[in-house]
C-alpha cells in the first residue's frame, strides 16, 4: 500500500491463520507441503475463500460453523473431510455431547446409514484424542 496506509492482511494471510487455528498447524503443514503445481491453486481458492471469506465472518461463530460443516459434510458422505472437521469442532469447543447431538440431528435429515458411519468416524477420532 502507498501514502502511510496500514497494511491490511490479505484474504490469503487472513485464511492461512484461521485455517491453522481451526485445523491445526500440522494439518496445514502437510496440505501445502504435498500441493503440487496442479494443487497449488485450488489451495489457495480454500485458504482465501473457505477461510479467509466464510470462516473469517462475523455473523456465526466458530462452533456454529463446525456444526453446520459437519452437518454438510455428513449429508455429502464426505468421510475423511469428517474426521479432520470432527477434530476442528473440538478444537473450536465443541464437546463430545454436542458433537453427539449433532451426529444424532444428522441421523434424521441425512439419513440413519450417514449418522452410522458418521458416528463411526467421530468415534475414532474421539479415541485417538483420547476422550473416549
């Protein structure tokens, strides 16, 4: 920027520290260190939109938003995006409780079988975290 304006942080500085903060360093770590020339610029659209536009918003908070993600991530049958998002709602203060009464609202508008292998998924990442 010129004239003495403040530097604003761009919506990529913006994403990369939301996305670390809800994902974990290690997780982001290792998606930018195996991105690619095919990759690279589909990892900066998720950093600058995903987490620098939407999570970066100010009418949700962050637990809010990791129920509706899991929620989503449910009905499309998205299970390793689950797992990682499960251990980002925990990060972002969900408690097994509350991420089991979304499990159970899944249950009934995605359907039985998407809750059950839902379920399944969060449950190995409660035990790896150790909170089971």
């Amino acid at each position: 920027m010129t004239g003495g304006a403040e530097s604003v942080p761009s919506g990529a500085d913006e994403g990369m520290r939301v996305r670390r903060e809800v994902l974990g360093d290690a997780h982001v770590d290792r998606a930018t260190a195996s991105a690619t020339s095919f990759t690279a610029e589909f990892q900066d659209l998720i950093t600058r939109y995903a987490w620098g536009e939407i999570w970066t918003r100010p009418g949700l908070d962050r637990r809010s938003r990791s129920m509706i993600t899991l929620t989503a991530l449910v009905a499309g049958g998205h299970w390793g995006e689950l797992a990682m998002h499960v251990r980002a709602a925990l990060r972002n203060g969900l408690t097994v409780d509350e991420l089991r009464e979304v499990l159970l609202q899944t249950a009934i508008y995605c359907s039985v079988p998407s809750a059950n292998h839902a379920f399944a998924v969060a449950q190995d990442v409660l035990l790896e975290e150790g909170l089971l």
